[in-house]
C-alpha cells in the first residue's frame, strides 16, 4: 500500500493488483479489470424458455461450414479475399521454421489438421479468425510472395527426412498436386451476424489452447490502415517512456491501450453512452481506418504530446494507482490511462505546461480523487460502464483544469 495516506478500500490495490496474463502464463503489465457487479448492472440477464441468455440470440447467428482446398485458399489470398492480418499474433511468437515444416509434411502424409474460422466481410471477403499462423505457413512454403516472407524449406521433420532441406519447387509434381488439393474446414460466420455475436462466437475459439484476446478479435475482424497505426503507436518512445517499457505486446495489450485513448478522443467521454465497450473498441477502430491520412497524422501528435507530458507530471507513476509516498501500483490502469492522457490531449501547450509547472498541485489533487470512493470504483470495477466512464473522465478534467487555468 502507499504510504501514509489512507485509502478507501482493497480497490486500490497498489502492490498487489491482480494482472492480465499473456498466453505464456506471464503479466502483461496491466491491471487487470475486474467485472462489474449486481450494483452496476442497469438490466438483469433475462432468459427465455430454453435457459439461454436474451443478451445472446443465437438466432441471430449465421455459420456455415465449408470444405475448402489448400489451393482454393491460395486462390483467395492472391485475389486479396482472404484476409490473413499478416501481423495478427505475431507478438505472441511467430511458428518457429520447424514448427511449419512439421505441419506442411502433416499435409503431405495426410493427417487431418485443425478446423479454421473465418469472418464474411463485404463482397464475400474472409478474415482468417483462427487458423492465421496454419495458413501462413502454407503460403510461406508454396506461395511466399503472398506472405512478403522468406521462402520456407523444410526443418526438422519426423517422417519424411528425405525432404530435409527442400522447398516447394523441390518436390515432384505428384507432392505439390496432394498438397494443393488437400481438403481443409473452415467454419464461416456470415455477415449479417451482429457484431456482439460475433464476438461472443469468436471469444469462445481456443488459438493453441488459448482464448483470443478482445484486441486479437478485432485485429483480425477490423481491416485497413487502423492495425499499422495502432502498430506504429504501441512502438512509439513516448509511449514507452510513459508507461516504464510496462506494457506487452503479448495478445496486443499494448495497441489495446493505445486504442481506448484513440476511441475516447474521437467521442465525447461527458456524453459516453455506450453499454458494450467492446463494441465502442470496435467502431471506434473501424472509425479510425476510414479517417483521412491526415486525420490520424494529428491524433498521432496529440498522443505523444499526452505521453510525453503524463511522463513530466507523474513520472514513474504514470497511468497508475497512487495516493502518495514513493510507491505506486506497479502496473498500469487502463481506465486511468485512457482518462489521464485524453484529458491531457485536451489542453494547449501553455496548460499542458502550467500543469507540468506545478507537479505538487496536480499530485495533492490526484491524491484527493484517490480517496474519492465513485472515483476509485470507476476506475476498478466494470471500467466500460457509461456511467463510470463520465465519471472519472469529469473529475480529471476537472483537476486538470482547475490547476492549468489558476
């Protein structure tokens, strides 16, 4: 706990705050969110006759089931329908060349391989959901210009040892034609499924034993230029030198943060209304790809400039729980960080600098809202709830107000 400051209760959590977990057992630098209670909830989970959920309609939901070919797949990729999210997962460890020369000889001996899902977008376009890592090493063996990766030849395999070393163009015409004509399944969801669904569907696929991350779902669901741009920002020094070099790539926690703070400056967080915050995430990033260039050029700026003044202001405790002495939560809140920088990016130079001018102030005011119980909640506990989101968005602006404008 910090020191000498009283605290409203374990919400704050500043030693031992529960963390989010990559798909390698290990934290990702973020604290994680808990849900929100009984209190929260504005509407009770209403059932119907068969004991499922009115919040999931199953109705609603359109799969079909396809038997594909490799080459058919190839086909899709090279005419730009089959979206692959090249660097969808890569943070969470790229197959190692023996890893995809043992799945290419699993073709060849003819041992089934796992199912893939893919998502319907316009003109029968298909996001590859789950399967991504399978298919590239796919293309990267016999197709490698549709991956921009180098050429695979063949590592480690168990069976045929004779192929050790070979590529595509070595194998004899009658292995390249069972490779092409090998039957996969890929389970389809349709366009027309809701995007809650969607999501609900999807979240519930295991990617090697482990679930999809929120932000891995919309990675894979939402195409164009907002994955590169979430990208760049997640890599930026300022952002970096903000949260301590904190936060993983792993399951793309990092663009997740870099996300909430691009979705809460393009919306108005007095006006949030919203009750799926998952599908804010998301529109938002749909938003986000179809801004000009220019456009996202000036969002860029504005989260360096709220970076790089969280990092004067607060220094090491940036983004963090802390009411005081010289420890804080050791990692980062997310509800803290979109709301801090937001505001932050809200200011002109000459506020951002009165603030960074008197750091005592801003520290003696945050220490206040720390001990503020609607304030600690809304930052703690169903984090996405409308309400809360007012709530700790309008006591920051406040605090940043009141100091910048005295």
């Amino acid at each position: 706990m910090a020191e000498d400051v009283d605290q409203p209760d374990s919400l704050l959590l500043p030693l031992g705050s529960p963390l989010e977990i990559d798909s390698d057992g290990r934290p990702t630098g973020v604290e994680l969110e808990l849900p929100a209670d009984e209190e929260d909830e504005e509407h009770g989970d209403h059932r119907d006759a068969d004991g499922i959920s009115a919040l999931f309609r199953p109705d609603s939901i359109s799969i079909r089931t396809e038997t594909t070919t490799v080459d058919l797949l190839l086909s899709r990729l090279r005419e730009g329908m089959l979206d692959l999210a090249p660097d969808f997962q890569r943070r969470s460890g790229i197959w190692s060349d023996r890893a995809q020369s043992r799945l290419i000889e699993s073709l060849l001996l003819r041992i089934p391989i796992s199912n893939f899902y893919m998502a319907q977008g316009d003109e029968d376009k298909w996001a590859v959901v789950d399967g991504v890592q399978r298919l590239t090493a796919i293309a990267r063996f016999m197709e490698p210009r549709l991956t921009g990766l180098e050429p695979l030849a063949l590592r480690g395999v168990d069976y045929l040892r004779q192929l050790d070393g070979s590529t595509y163009q070595d194998l004899t015409g009658r292995l390249k034609i069972r490779l092409r004509e090998t039957q996969l399944t890929a389970h389809i969801l349709g366009q027309g499924t809701p995007e809650k669904e969607k999501y609900n569907v999807f979240s519930r696929i295991n990617t090697g034993g482990v679930p999809l991350s929120p932000q891995e779902l919309r990675h894979a669901l939402v195409g164009g230029p907002v994955r590169a741009f979430l990208a760049d920002l997640a890599e930026d020094p300022a952002f970096g030198e903000a949260t301590r070099w904190s936060v993983s790539n792993a399951r793309m926690a990092d663009r997740e943060m870099v996300l909430r703070f691009l979705a809460f400056r393009l919306a108005n967080p007095a006006t949030h209304g919203e009750k799926d915050f998952d599908k804010f995430l998301t529109g938002a990033m749909r938003q986000i790809s179809s801004l000009p260039e220019e456009r996202r050029e000036q969002l860029a700026r504005e989260f360096r400039f709220a970076m790089r003044c969280a990092r004067d202001l607060f220094g090491d405790h940036a983004f963090r729980k802390w009411s005081g002495g010289k420890r804080s939560s050791p990692v980062i809140n997310k509800a803290l960080f979109e709301t801090v920088s937001v505001n932050l990016a809200l200011l002109d130079d000459q506020e951002r600098n009165r603030l960074v001018a008197s750091p005592a102030k801003v520290h003696d005011r945050f220490f206040d809202l720390m001990n503020d119980w609607d304030f600690v909640r809304s930052i703690s506990v169903g984090t996405g709830n409308p309400g809360k989101v007012r709530t700790r968005f309008h006591k920051v602006a406040r605090l940043f107000r009141g100091v910048a404008e005295q």
